[in-house]
C-alpha cells in the first residue's frame, strides 16, 4: 500500500503543503487542552518521517528538523535504536539534537494502522543528555513517561533544557 493513501485512510483530514522544500502531509488535532500538529514526509524508500508539535508548531523549525533529517539520512533503517546527532539549531531554538525514533521504537499509528505502525520514524528536536544514540524501546518511553519531575515533553517544540525537577 502507498504509505500517503495509508496515512489519508487514518487521517482523512490531511492535506499536502510545502514545509521549506518539502511536500507532506500535515493535519491537526484538536483535544480540550491540546493542539496537536503533525508532519509526515514520505520518502522515496517508502519510510514516514513524523514530526508532532503540541502547541507549539513553528514552520521553520519544522523544515530545518526535516532538512536534518534528510540531508543527513539520519538513521533511517536502523530498526532498533534511537539515533542521536548534533545539530546546530537557527535561532531562536536552543535545542543541540536531533532524535529519530525508528518505527519499533516510535509506535506511531500503534492500533489504528499495521502498514504506517511499521514505516514511521519519529523525529523531534532534543537537547544533548536527553536521550542517547544506541538508546532502546524501554530508555526512550522511560524518559517519556518519568513521575520523578525530569519527564521530557518532545512534543513541545518552545521547552527549554530541564535544569531542576518539574511538574509540568
């Protein structure tokens, strides 16, 4: 299956736009306390790459975190790890990575598509000793999911590096 008619059967709200030089995918979500904004790029290989922003999705952010992505040929393949490289970020953004999480990893689409679930890569920006190259399943989702106040939110593109513990 095409993974843009896999993506329109799951997200019929989606629409192609340009992000920099990029034609994706992009469609919103809406919750009562969040905005959700997503990004895909299909590349030639059929691979997904995925970016989320939750309340704070900011154009150009999104085309330097895809123009690394690509230009780089971070990781994609790599089925079982985190990938980690050093980038450095336009202002205003202070963040020094970029993550992608590979499809194992990632868990996009868990549920509502087998075809996309196991093609999406996961890319957000990071700040260095978040997370680290080699990292697995259980390491990334730990630091997702963290009750002990360093909880990392990669979803929002506007945090700043956690330098004590928060609730947030």
């Amino acid at each position: 299956m095409d993974p843009k008619r896999a993506i329109l059967a799951v997200e019929p709200a989606a629409r192609e736009a340009a992000v920099g030089r990029h034609r994706v995918l992009r469609y919103s979500t809406n919750t009562p306390a969040h905005a959700f904004e997503s990004v895909l790029l299909v590349l030639e290989d059929s691979h997904v790459i995925q970016l989320v922003a939750r309340d704070s999705f900011d154009q150009e952010l999104a085309a330097f975190l895809l123009d690394h992505v690509v230009d780089n040929r971070q990781a994609v393949g790599d089925e079982e790890a985190l990938s980690v490289t050093r980038a450095t970020f336009p202002q205003p953004w202070t963040f020094d990575c970029v993550v992608m999480a590979p499809p194992t990893i990632a868990e996009r689409f868990e549920g509502r598509s087998d075809h996309l679930r196991e093609r999406v890569y996961w890319a957000f920006p990071a700040f260095r000793g978040e997370f680290s190259s080699g990292d697995g399943s259980e390491e990334f989702w730990h630091q997702l999911g963290r009750k002990d106040g360093w909880r990392i939110h990669i979803a929002n593109w506007r945090r700043t590096p956690k330098t004590a513990k928060a609730w947030d």
